[in-house]
C-alpha cells in the first residue's frame, strides 16, 4: 500500500484514528491529512477539504474517513473516485443509534431520527470499505444501515501502547476503584455508583469517578443525596494525565449501561486500562466476550446491575493476588492484539482486500 490519506472534519488526536495512524507511521504506511475543522459547516468544510486534496505532497491508494465524519463521506467517495483511490469509513457508532436509543435526545419516528439513518446509510453504502470496531457493531451496520453490497469488516479499537505502559500496582491500604469517561448512557455511571452505595461500609474501598456529560447531573445528585463518602467526583483531566491515575487505580471499570449500544461496543478505556496490566470490570456483553475471556484477562458483570458490579468488584478487592494475574493476562492479550502495529497490519490487509475486489 503507497499510503493513506486522512480526509474529512477530523477531531484531532480522538483516541481511535490516533492510534491507528501511529501504527501505520510505525510499520513504514505513510498517512498525509487532509483535514479541516470539524466545526465548519458543510458549505465551507467541503471547499476547504478539497484544496487539502488538491495540494496533498504524497502518494496514497486510500482515502481514509475516521470516526463520526459520516457527513464527510460523500465528498471523499466523489475525491477517490475521481482520482482513482479507495474509500474507506471508519464510522465508530451510527448517528441513528445514539441519537435515538443511546443520548435519546431523537424521537424515534422524527425527523432528526429520519435524518440520521440516511446519513448512517448513504455513507455506509458509498464506502469501498466500512469498519467496524466489533463483530457486534458490524452486524448491526450489514442488517440495518448498509446497502446489500456494502463492504463492512471488524477492526477493534484498541490503544495507544506508548502512553498507557504496564506498572506494577501500587502498595496500599485502599482499593482504589476508577472509572473515566464523558457520563454518556452507554457507560452506565449511574450503576458504578449504586454498587458504590452498596459498598459504602467497606471502608478500603473508594470509587473515583472522572469525567463529565450527559449523565453527570443527576449522577452529582445520587452521590450528594446519598452521601457516598466512598464516591469523588471529578471534572475532566488531560489524556496525558491518565495513565498516572489508573498507575494509582487497583481496579478499573468499564461501561455497564443496559442500552442496545453498549452491548456493541468494547471502549477505549478498557484497552488502556489493561494496556497497564489493571484489572479490568465491565459489562457482561457480546462485544466483551467477542475479544477477552471472563475470568482469565477481564471480569465481566450484568449490565445495568449494581449488585453484580457490586459483587464483582468486592471479590477483586479482596483477592489481590487476582487482581494481579487478570492485570497482567490482560496486558499481554492487549499488547499482541489491539496495540497500533498488529491494529495497522490489519487495516492494510483489509484494504489491501478492498482495493482487490
């Protein structure tokens, strides 16, 4: 493959197209951008994003979207046929989906609704290549967004190996239980913190949550009203700054929502969690088992339960020897599988198959 070209309103440094250019950088790919502001409007974005192509130094065989530039799609598709390249999407999520039954904030028989899938299906149908992050996600882009020819293949998400690095847990009297994210339904903070409730008179046990979003508000309240003095709240941090607070974490948590979404998808946080050899509770779901082994490299719980959560995080707490070998199975898994380089192998080999039919 001569190399790849980054195109659309991308959000620069957003964890998932990061650490896939870093792998293709590192096996020798080159990856030129082609990008401009996520926040121009379409009538200015489409003009802007076509004198990047035009002036593009390098050689290149595919034309990359990264995630949520569904919008973007169209123009690429008209650019690589024009040039000759192949189009590739890497959607993420479907605009339908988590405007609709995830946020909510879309009736389902509305226009933003009606919107949304058209969007979802128009570029998932002109992509030469569409990816999905699980085989759960890519089921449900084949049966109800793409057209009957589309081409939709797995590539999970992974994580950014040079930043989230194995460490040995620290020695402590309290186990320290983190979750980090942006409170969208899908993670289920809502759960983290009754289980929390339900732990509240084990005393070495502490729940840090950072983050903030959708959710955040009425999660605020439940921890005020209940005076959880085993919960603290904080605002966002700099990715920079997380992998010191999960070095500092015994057990890290996953998303527990009970929504159709989050049983498709495998998170950011769970890769680099277990990049650093922490042991890992999330979501009992299809996507979960589809990657890691309950039990051996990830503790899974029913989602949307706080007593299984509850439960799950009480035995890890009290069996550190446990802890220790999830973590570091974990880490090894992670390390072979869902680093940038065997992440970029396998976006090559697809595209290579892609660019072949």
């Amino acid at each position: 493959m001569k190399g790849v070209c980054l195109f659309g309103g991308h959000h620069r440094d957003y964890p998932r197209s990061a650490v896939l250019t870093s792998g293709l950088r590192r096996i020798g790919v080159p990856v030129f951008e082609c990008v401009a502001s996520p926040r121009l409007k379409s009538p200015r974005r489409y003009p802007a994003l076509i004198r990047e192509y035009r002036r593009c130094p390098g050689e290149f065989d595919v034309v990359f979207v990264p995630e949520f530039r569904h919008k973007d799609v169209p123009l690429a598709w008209a650019l690589a046929r024009w040039s000759g390249k192949t189009c590739v999407f890497d959607p993420l999520v479907s605009r339908f989906d988590t405007r609709v039954y995830d946020r909510r904030d879309a009736a389902p028989g509305g226009l933003q609704a009606w919107h949304n899938l058209n969007l979802d299906r128009l570029s998932l149908s002109l992509a030469d290549l569409a990816l999905a992050d699980t085989e759960q996600h890519a089921h449900y882009f084949r049966t109800r967004l793409a057209a009957p020819d589309a081409r939709v293949r797995v590539l999970p998400v992974g994580y950014d190996d040079e930043l989230f690095r194995p460490v040995p847990p620290a020695a402590t009297d309290v186990v320290r239980v983190l979750f980090y994210g942006s409170y969208l339904p899908l993670h289920g903070v809502e759960v983290i913190v009754a289980a929390a409730e339900r732990l509240r008179d084990e005393r070495d046990i502490r729940f840090e949550l950072i983050g903030g979003g959708q959710t955040f508000s009425s999660v605020q309240s439940r921890v005020r009203e209940a005076r959880l003095a085993n919960v603290s709240l904080e605002s966002r941090v700099d990715a920079a700054a997380l992998p010191a607070r999960i070095a500092a974490a015994s057990i890290c948590l996953g998303v527990f929502g009970s929504t159709l979404k989050a049983a498709r998808v495998v998170p950011n946080k769970v890769y680099q969690c277990m990049g650093m050899n922490r042991a890992v509770i999330t979501a009992d779901s299809p996507a979960a088992r589809e990657f890691f082994v309950p039990g051996r490299d990830v503790e899974l719980a029913a989602a949307g339960d706080p007593d299984a959560l509850a439960a799950a995080v009480l035995a890890l707490a009290r069996d550190p020897g446990r802890r220790c070998r999830i973590g570091e199975a974990a880490g090894a898994r992670v390390r072979a599988e869902f680093s940038p380089v065997p992440l970029a192998r396998r976006f090559v080999a697809l595209c290579e198959e892609a660019m072949a039919s």
